[in-house]
C-alpha cells in the first residue's frame, strides 16, 4: 500500500519505510554511547526512539531540561514514547497531561499519547475498560499540546479488524499519525499482527497519516511491514541479544550465542573489522556496546536493502535470496502479501 515517502520535523525528515532503534538513558552501556566511546545507535539511524520511562529520573535530567536534543552531536529526529508499557509493567499510572508536557520539555520531534497497553488474558471488561482509557488520553493530550512542533501520534489497541475500526472511529481525527501498541505479548502470531496492522494502516491511509509500530521488528516483520507500506517501525532486538551476547548471524539473521561458536561474526560491518573476540565478551559496557553496535548494522542493512529494492521494483527477489538463510522472512511475507490481496483497501 502507499506510503507517505518522508516524515518531516523540525531536526529533519526521516525517509521511509524507516526502523528507529530504541534508546534508552538508563544503564552503563548508554553512557559508553552518549560519550562516544563505541559510535552511538543515532549515528546510525535516520531517527530512534526514546522510551520516556527509561529517560526519566536518570543522571541527565539535567542536561535535558532544554530538550534531549542536547545530549547528542548532531540533531536528527527522535521519537519519545508515552512509557504505558514500562508503567504497566511497573504498576504505575501517570497522568497523561504530565507525560505531555514530560514530553514537550524534552523537545521530542514525535510523541506518543499516554496508553494503557493490554496483557494477555484480561477480561473482556477489563479490556474494553482499557481501550476506552487509551482513546480517552489520546484525544485529551491532542487538545491539550501546547508545542506546535511536536508531532502527536495517538496510541491504537485492539485485537481485532473491527476492534480496531471501532478504536479508530472514537480517535479525533486530527493526530499527526498513528501507533500500534499492546503488541509485544503476542508478537510470535504473526497472522494476528498482520490482520491488525493492515487494518490500521487502512484507516491512517485514508486520514493520509503515517502509522509507526511498536516492539515487535524482528527480521520477517521488517520485510513484511515495509512492504505493507508501515512508514516507521521500531526495534530493540539489537540490544537485548547484547545482553544476552548474542550476535545477529550477517547471513541467517538469527541470533546466536557468542559462547557457543567461540567466535566473532564473519561480518564486514565497521565493528567487526576492527575488533576481536576479547573486544566482545567481558564484563562491561564496552564489549557489550561493541555487540550492539554489530547487531544494529545488520538490521540497518537490512533496511536499507529493503528501502533500495523496492525502489527498484525487486522486492519479492530480495526476498527470496533472503528466504535461502531464513524461510520465517518468506512466509510471514507470503501471508501478507495474500492477506493484502484478498482484503483490498476498500
Ligand atoms: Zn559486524
């Protein structure tokens, strides 16, 4: 489906089908990159995404009282969540005018409104319960912004075509974009996701806004959701598999467990040319950075492949020399790709 080709912001545009790695100010490894001691995730991306509950109550508060924008050597957009998953997680609840403002002291370039994301297994009163909520928020903080040039994407819930019709109809029709949540629990349904996400994208289409998803880009959604036309996506699989030292294999795109093969990626990604496998393990943040950094380039390249080639109108031979090392890209591919056909737009 058609995509709206460039997203614009004040700190410039960012090109789509685009992925923003998520950021965090939070942990040791983020001060190795905020420092720039191994080159920093927003080097290498157009965009990424700051997750407001993991930029809180940190060491930089403050340096980001005039926008977070400052922590950085050059100025490219960044997306801010609303935190309503960490907050669930956490048990708590914000005010959604609060996390607004949070929001617009830090100068974000796009904002999500506050939402109340859904586990799995709530009760079907419950559940409504919760959706009526995150609609709620989402029109007060569009009536409530106060910074012209923040971009205001409402939160989307549902789990169903006509969930999500109904969660569109009550939106106020005004909101820079779109952003699915509530995801992240059922990310391994992949038929479910696509069903959703192709729903939504239909009603951001018609109010001609761009649609951005939540935490569930690994590899096979990547091809699929750029090819459904989803203008942004984001990822932290880059950083979790350096938590756990694993690196993203160049060519099967899977995780493997550096332990295990005694051995470095054979990559020729900037990171790997330069380091050796000492500069991997180890205890602290630098090795751990250093891995990161490795995952990202392969999902970055990805992208890009993924940006050139349907440009070039040879997006199913992308996938299918891809498909050789990693049948998931393929099939989760195919059935959107057949989904699509058989639910045409209108
Ligand atoms: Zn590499």
């Amino acid at each position: 489906m058609d995509i709206i080709s460039k997203i614009k912001t004040t700190n410039g545009s960012i090109k789509t089908p685009a992925l923003l790695p998520v950021c965090a100010l939070t942990y040791g490894v983020w001060d190795v990159f905020i420092e720039e001691k191994v080159i920093p995730p927003w080097k290498l991306s157009e965009s990424t995404l700051f997750s407001l509950e993991y930029v809180r109550n940190t060491k930089y508060e403050e340096n980001i009282r005039e926008g977070i924008h400052k922590l950085f050597s050059e100025k490219k957009p960044i997306f801010v969540d609303s935190g309503g998953f960490q907050s669930m997680k956490k048990g708590i609840e914000r005010d959604p005018i609060e996390v607004l403002r949070f929001q617009e002291k830090l100068k974000a370039d796009i904002a999500a409104t506050f939402d109340y994301p859904v586990p799995l297994n709530v009760e079907i009163s419950e559940y409504t319960k919760m959706l009526e909520k995150s609609i709620n928020c989402a029109n007060l903080s569009l009536e409530n912004k106060m910074r012209k040039e923040m971009l205001l994407y409402a939160c989307v819930h549902g789990f169903s075509e006509k969930e999500i019709d109904w969660y569109f109809s009550k939106l106020n029709k005004h909101f820079d974009g779109y952003a699915i949540g509530s995801l992240v629990p059922r990310k391994n349904d992949y038929k479910t996701l696509i069903e959703i996400i192709y729903r939504a994208k239909i009603h951001a289409h018609e109010l001609e806004k761009p649609l951005h998803i939540f935490g569930v880009t690994g590899f096979p959604m990547l091809y699929a959701l750029s090819y459904m036309g989803v203008e942004t996506m984001d990822s932290w699989t880059y950083l979790v598999a350096s938590i756990f030292k694993e690196y993203i294999h160049p060519e099967t795109l899977k995780r493997v467990k550096m332990r295990m093969t005694g051995k470095i990626p054979e990559c020729d990604c900037f990171i790997c040319k330069k380091f050796k496998m000492e500069d991997f393990l180890g205890a602290t943040s630098v090795p751990q950075a250093h891995l990161a950094i490795h995952n990202l380039n392969i999902f970055m390249r990805e992208m890009k492949l993924i940006q050139e080639h349907i440009r070039e109108n040879s997006f199913e031979e992308l996938v299918e020399q891809k498909s050789k090392h990693n049948k998931r890209i393929k099939i989760v591919y195919e059935y959107a790709k057949e989904f699509m056909r058989n639910n045409p737009k209108n």
